[in-house]
C-alpha cells in the first residue's frame, strides 16, 4: 500500500468530508446507487472510497497473509470493499479519527484515510481506529469533473454519516444515505433543471 493523499495545502476544499449519493438515473454502471466518502474536493479534482461495494475475497485474513503481518488468524478485522474503478491494487484504509499513524491523511474531525501497512498491522494486533474499512481502489476525478456531473445532477452531496459510511448493512445504505437528507428515492426527478 503505497502513499498517494490528495494534496492538504489544496486552497479549495468544496465537498470533502461529505458523502456522495448516486441519483436514479446514474448512467456509469460502476456508480449505480454507489454512497462514495469524499475524502477531497478541490481545484486539482477530487478522491473519495466507495463505500457500498463489499468484497468477499480476498478475506481480511488473507490479505494479511498475502502482506506478511502477523497475527493470522488476526485479534481483529475490518471489512474489504472495493472502493472505486482506479487503481485497484492499491489499499487505502477510510477510519474513524481516533487514530492516526505516519502518513494518515486527517480528512476532518471525525474521519481519516491510510494508506501504509501499520494501519493493518495495528488493527491485526487488536489495536488501531474503532471503526474503518479496507477499500481496493478509489473513485477519483479530474479538475472540474465532479463539479460538471453535479451540474448534470448525477450526484447528491450530504453530511458524511459514521454509522452509514462504516456499518455493513450494504443492500440498505444508499437508500439510508438519502435518507440522512430526507429524500424519498421514488420522488426524486432524474433530469437536471433550473428555477
């Protein structure tokens, strides 16, 4: 797991922190309902982990095997999602704030992002974030990208929720996502307008 944080001094950081909700109409079949953690929005693009996506293999205990960190069986576990279409051979590790280790990029006050094998080696020993999921990947956007698309009304933004963004109640999480904003899914109108 090689460290590649979007950049901190970024002077603009428009939605970072807050979750992306697919709308109905997504037309990216890799994006359908997809709740995506914003972990940065500027000028330069922006980077969030998808966080609806499970994986089943590899299990947590055997990527720690495949990385050579002991203990195996581990003290403790996190899930594994796939976290976006780029660069699926890189693991980042979306946390709780409560812990920090060298490299830890601090998105705000209540999330963080990881992406060196202490993290795994802490959470294997029984130690590390109460809460955090492995993502494989990311979802990432060019300048301007994200900022089009919400134009295009393919996206909502809202508050990042712990419990919808780390709990692994997949099936149900993009419709409580638009729930957090009191958005019934079958109301919402899938073309983009102006008043």
């Amino acid at each position: 797991m090689a460290s590649q944080f979007p950049d901190p001094d970024a002077s603009a950081s428009w939605l970072t922190g807050q979750i992306l909700i697919a709308m109905p109409a997504m037309g990216d079949p890799r994006f359908v309902q997809a709740v995506i953690y914003l972990c940065d929005h500027s000028a330069k693009g922006a980077m969030g982990i998808v966080v609806n996506r499970p994986l089943e293999n590899p299990s947590f205990e055997d990527l720690l095997r495949q990385l050579n960190i002991d203990p195996i069986p581990p003290a403790r576990s996190i899930r594994l999602c796939n976290g976006g279409p780029v660069d699926n051979a890189r693991g980042f590790v979306l946390h709780s704030a409560d812990w920090t280790g060298e490299g830890s990029l601090r998105v705000d006050d209540g999330f963080a992002l990881t992406a060196s094998l202490d993290i795994l080696k802490a959470i294997a020993g029984g130690g590390g974030p109460k809460q955090g999921v492995l993502a494989l990947g990311y979802a990432g956007w060019g300048p301007g990208q994200l900022d089009v698309e919400m134009q295009q009304n393919a996206w909502l933004s809202a508050p990042a929720d712990p419990a919808v963004v780390f709990d692994a109640e997949h099936e149900t999480k993009w419709r409580r996502a638009l729930a957090t904003m009191h958005i019934d899914p079958l109301l919402l109108s899938h073309a983009a307008g102006r008043a």
